[in-house]
C-alpha cells in the first residue's frame, strides 16, 4: 500500500457552479421570523404558528395549517418554505427499518441520509455537504470530492422529513419519535461549521423555537480539523463528538486520512481530549478496521497506549467492520484479526465497541454513501 498524501486546501472554491439555496425559514432566527412574517404583512404571532407546524407537527403544508386564515397560508409557506430537497430515491433494509434517502437539492446537487430504526431509539445520520473534500481513499463519498456545503435548513430539512415518517408510523414498529441525530453522512461536519452548529441549535431550542432534542443525543464527527474541534469544546452545547481516528500513528494515518498531514496524531488526540476536559462529554473514537492496513495487534497496543496517556476513561473506541464500496481495493479485516484488536484494546481499559453495520447491503453505511442514481 502506497497512497500519497494529499495537502488539503480548505480555503479552495468548490467545484461546479453552485448558487446559496433560497432563505427558508429554518434559516432564521425567531426574531428574523418575527420580521419576516409582519413584511408579508401578517401579525407577528404567526412567526410562532409556522414554528409549531415546522418543528412540532413536523409540517410545512399550507392545508395542515389550519389555525393560520385561509388567505395566508399558501403566501407564508411560498415565501418562507421554499422546496429545498427532494425525494429522489428510497432503499430499505433490516426489514425496513433502515431507510436510506437520496435528496436531489435545489441545484442539482445530491446527498443522502441513513435512518435506523432500533428497539429502543431511532437514529438519523445527515448529510452536512455534498460530496466531501477529505479524500480519504477507503471512503466512497471521499472519492466524490466536494461539490459545496449545505445550508442549515437544507440539513434540518433532512432531520424533519425523518422524524415525520417516524412519527406518521411509515417505518416498521409503529410511530415513533426520532431520538438521535449523528453528522456522519457526507461531508466533514466541522468543515462546514456554521451551518452545523446552527443546525444543532435548531434541533436543541425548545418547542415550538426548535425540535426540543437533547444535546447528547447528537453526535457530530470529524477526521480531525484540531481549530474547529477547539472552537466546539466552547460552545457550551454537550454534542457527542466522534473522532475517525483509522490509525494511531502518522506514518498511516497520512496515507488514509490526508488532513493528518496538518495536524498530526497527537495533535488531533489533544484536541478530543481538551473536548472532554471542557464538556466532561466522553469522546468516541470512531476506527475503521481494514485487512492487513490498519488492524494489527501492535496498533491496537499503540492507540491503547496513546489514548491512555490523557488519562482513563474519557474515550469510547468504536471499531468498525470497513463497509466496501463498488471497485474498492479495501476490505474489512478478518473475524478473529478484529476480535484480537478489540481484546488488545480492552486490556488497555479502553471501553470498546464494534460498530453496527446497518445498511451495508443497500451502501448505507459508514464511508458508503454515494449519492448514485442507481
């Protein structure tokens, strides 16, 4: 294995000519709603009734408005709900209780979500760009590049479409609430930072200013923008933060996750270390296991043994099982290779568990996603 490291340039344009999405009304404040609605010549309380509809009834439908005069309705929702995704395709697995979505957007532009239906929580992975410009090589949606970032509403859009299929009982099981939001769809989450942390407050404001979610329900990943995971440590909102480590030593981790080239290993640790000194949020480190790459028992020993050195009981390793993508020379590590990692990385003390594969028949799992049409 001999990939190059690539040296990202974070600043650059992003490809195609893409223009902003259209201003919606998730995208503003409830101040900016205020004003919005009274420049349509409305009163300023329907600010909070399309916020109850948006947030809590999880609808924008002018019918299903009906404490709103019939004469508003259509001219509120044409000028603040503009159509920002589309339902372009559907997959299901696990008897239906994975669902994954392909959202045409505005422009042209494609993404996808994954929504996981467990026995005691509902799980929604989003999308916070289209493509993504990391370039790590065992990840499909790091092969597409980036096309641009996604706007707050364009996410949120995302998360409402999920939780009202939950709770309209679309999903086996029976209506239910969506409980959980994670940022590991395409994209890295902290290189699109405002639109992800305004994405979060929408869903942490009470009902009907937001969704009313926990913050510790949310999860937001990154391979490791150190600045950015410093400027989310104070915040002071309690996301779970998720590190995709891969590897525990630069000389690998330079070949599989190209921005380590900026900020080195223990750089990266030190940043998800001062995470947990400022939030007491215990960080996940998220491993891709890869035959014969990066699952060695010595590695296992060595990220045992790095994490280690910031102190116990401030991580939780998920290794995950790599997920192949069509063409791909990366395959997941062997059963009993896996399951040495793992017993190396518990003997260290460090709390380990193998992630959930869900939806990798369908390319709906980790480092699958790939926005194909077919």
């Amino acid at each position: 294995m001999s990939a190059t490291p690539v040296a990202l340039d974070l600043s650059a344009p992003t490809r195609g000519a893409r223009g902003k999405p259209p201003k919606h009304f998730v995208d503003l404040t409830p101040e900016q709603r205020v004003e919005a609605v009274t420049a349509l010549g409305e009163k300023p309380l329907r600010a909070k009734q399309l916020a109850t509809h948006y947030f809590s009834h999880l609808t924008a439908d002018p019918e299903r408005m009906t404490d709103l005069p019939a004469g508003s309705r259509d001219k509120l929702v044409e000028a603040l709900f503009p159509q920002l995704l589309t339902a372009a395709r559907t997959m299901q697995a696990d008897g239906g209780t994975t669902v994954k979505t392909l959202w045409h957007l505005f422009d042209g532009a494609k993404v996808e979500s994954v929504l996981m239906r467990y026995a005691h929580r509902s799980t929604l992975c989003v999308s916070s760009q289209a493509g993504c410009g990391m370039a790590c090589p065992f990840c499909a949606t790091g092969q597409l590049g980036l096309t641009r970032n996604l706007s707050t509403a364009e996410v949120v859009e995302q998360v409402r479409s999920a939780a009202a299929s939950l709770q309209a009982g679309e999903v086996p099981g029976g209506p239910t609430r969506l409980s959980n939001v994670v940022f590991m769809g395409m994209g890295e989450p902290l290189a699109n930072y405002k639109t992800v942390m305004e994405t979060v407050r929408r869903l942490v404001a009470p009902v009907p200013e937001g969704m009313g979610m926990s913050a510790r329900n949310i999860t937001v990943s990154t391979v490791g923008l150190v600045p950015a995971m410093r400027k989310l440590a104070g915040e002071g909102i309690p996301v779970t933060l998720a590190l995709s480590l891969h590897a525990p030593d630069d000389e690998l981790r330079n070949e599989l996750v190209p921005i380590n080239t900026r900020w080195s290993v223990k750089e990266t640790i030190d940043a998800a270390h001062e995470y947990f000194q400022a939030t007491g949020r215990r960080v996940s480190i998220e491993y891709a296991l890869m035959r014969d790459i990066n699952d060695q028992a010595w590695r296992a020993d060595l990220l045992g043994t790095e994490l280690n050195r910031r102190g116990r009981g401030w991580v939780h390793c998920n290794p995950i099982p790599l997920n192949p993508t069509p063409g791909s020379k990366w395959t997941a590590s062997d059963p009993a290779v896996e399951q040495e990692f793992v017993a190396r990385l518990r003997a260290h003390g460090i709390p380990t568990t193998v992630r959930d594969t869900r939806g990798s028949d369908i390319d709906g799992a980790c480092g699958q996603l790939a926005a194909e049409e077919d």
